[in-house]
C-alpha cells in the first residue's frame, strides 16, 4: 500500500504544481484593432477615453493595433486583412470603407463600426437595426437622414439660395445613399443641385472652383474619409471661393468650415467603447442592435462667415449648439 501511494506521488504533485501555475497566470489581455484614416483626428484619444470608462488602459489592460489608410485610402482592405490575420478579439471601423472591408475580410471577428455615414442595411452590412446577424454591430451617425436639416439650415442662413453645389465620392461605400437623400431633400426646398463628383485629393480644388463657375450660392460636402482627411483645404478652399459650406461634422467647422450639422462625434467613438466592452464580456455583434445618436449638434464658424461677408441670422446663431468666434 506505501509503494502504491509512493508511486502516485509525482504524478499528485505534477497536477498540484500545474493547477497552481495556472492559478497564478495573469488574465488574457483583450486584443483589439482599430481601422479609420486620419491618425490625428480628435476621436482616436475620445475612444481610448470610452475604453478608459469601461476599466480598459491601452497597454495595459487592453492592447490596441492601431491601422490608419491616410492618403491611401485604396489600402483599406490591405490594412483590414492584417488585422484579421492576427486573430483579433474584436475590430473597431472608423469609416464605412474600413466596414467593408473588414466584411469581406472575415465573418467570424466581431466588428464595430463608429461612423458608417449611409445605410449599413439597405449596403447589406447587417441584415436589420434591430438584430443585425452576422458579426458586425455598432452606431451609425444617420447621415441621410441629415441631408434635409442640412439644406434647411443653410437656407435660413442663405435667404436667397437656390443653386447648391454637392461635393461626394461615389466610389464611397455609404456616400451614395447621402446624395441620394439630398437630392430628395433639394427637391422638396425647391433647389437645384450641382453634383461634384470627387474620387482623390487632386480632384478637390478642380470641383470647387467648378462650383464657382456654376454660380451655385452654398456648397454642401457630404461625408466621406477622403474629404476629412483634408477637411482644412477642403476648408480653405471653399472660403477663398466664397461660398458658404455645410459639412458633415464639426471638426471641418473646427478646420475653418463655415456650417456643419451632426451628431456629436465624440459621443459615437464612445459609445463604440461601449461595443468593444459588451462584445468582450461575451455578447454576440449579431444580438447588439444598432444604435443612432440621441442628439444633433449646429456649428457656426463667424470667423469665416466674416471672412466670406456672410451674416449668420439671429434665429439660426439662436439654435446652434457651438459658436467659433
């Protein structure tokens, strides 16, 4: 009986030592990948500050693999499957060219997306808002949707407009679906638009200085990557021209823009943290539902309307939510 229990020794000891080697390794560190195209922009600190609400410090609690396209925007899908290739637990999208990709990349990694400026349903992204499927979920800023208040606001701010030059990129994933609406939208104010069809830098200031040969009275930039990556020229541009400018987001108002209408940028890449968070503590992407903004913001630079000779009315500088002197 002694031999016996001599004999079971190592092989007791062996799984006492292993149980207590496990015990004390440290927790799996969540890995993560984050896809956008403007390393500098403001949202990439408000994300890690999202993540920091939820108890994740980059580097320490959590690990971040960081891809920016930059004037590179065709590399997208290059930079998508990276990301996939190292087996991430989750990816976060920036823009709906990043989602794309990224969906086609992969149908297992779940994916968030913190900006998908068009119809992620009506693109065959996810199948509903309610229950998307699949492995993508996140917050979508409703940018179609906009294109009306868009055109009403630089109506009240140009009384006598009528003509309105239309900056997108149709080779945009999700930027369609916003020319589509503004072109609903044009129709109801009884404006007429002048499509600027831009698809790289070169063709920005060639597309504005047509909408001054066109006489149009405001031009309207539509949402896309491409144009936030040089949203102060883009900016500068439309000033020295000058036209009033309506953007998709404040930070071109920030760059020198006259006008923008959105949800608050901030708040999207933070509740994209939010996402992150679920989806790591074990939810399904496919069983998040789609959430949109809860508030929209009116930005007015009277700098540059100074600078145009534009006076803003009372009523609109009444209704905006941020003023640049």
């Amino acid at each position: 009986m002694i031999k016996k229990i001599f004999n079971c020794l190592p092989l007791t000891l062996f799984l006492l030592t292993f149980t207590v080697t496990e015990a004390q390794q440290p927790n799996k560190v969540p890995r993560i990948g984050y896809i956008a195209s403007d390393p500098r922009a403001p949202t990439r600190e408000t994300f890690r500050q999202g993540l920091r609400d939820f108890g994740y410090v980059e580097g320490q609690t959590i690990l971040i693999e960081w891809r920016f396209a930059e004037d590179k925007l065709d590399r997208t899908p290059e930079f998508a499957a990276e990301l996939v290739h190292l087996n991430l637990d989750v990816i976060v999208a920036g823009n709906a060219r990043a989602v794309k990709a990224l969906k086609q990349a992969t149908t297992t990694i779940p994916i968030v997306m913190a900006m998908y400026p068009g119809d992620p349903v009506a693109d065959g992204v996810v199948t509903s808002f309610a229950k998307p499927g699949g492995n993508v979920t996140g917050v979508i800023p409703l940018s179609p949707e906009l294109s009306g208040k868009r055109l009403e606001y630089l109506k009240k701010t140009v009384p006598k407009l009528s003509r309105v030059a239309v900056m997108w990129n149709p080779d945009s994933a999700g930027t369609r679906s916003q020319w589509e609406e503004t072109q609903i939208a044009a129709r109801l104010l009884g404006v007429k638009l002048l499509s600027l069809e831009v698809r790289s830098p070169n063709e920005i200031g060639k597309a504005i200085d047509e909408a001054k040969r066109g006489r149009v009275d405001a031009l309207v930039v539509l949402s896309d990557p491409l144009f936030y990556l040089h949203r102060k020229s883009v900016a500068a541009l439309v000033e020295k021209m000058r036209l009033p400018g309506m953007y998709p987001l404040d930070d071109f108002v920030e760059a020198g823009g006259l006008m923008s209408y959105s949800p608050n940028n901030g708040a999207q890449y933070r509740r994209a943290a939010y996402f992150v968070d679920r989806i790591l503590k074990g939810a399904k992407p496919g069983d998040l539902p789609i959430e949109g903004p809860t508030r929209f913001e009116l930005a007015v630079n009277l700098k540059t309307a100074k600078q145009i000779g534009l006076t803003i009315p009372q009523s609109v500088l009444f209704q905006a939510d941020k003023v640049i002197q």
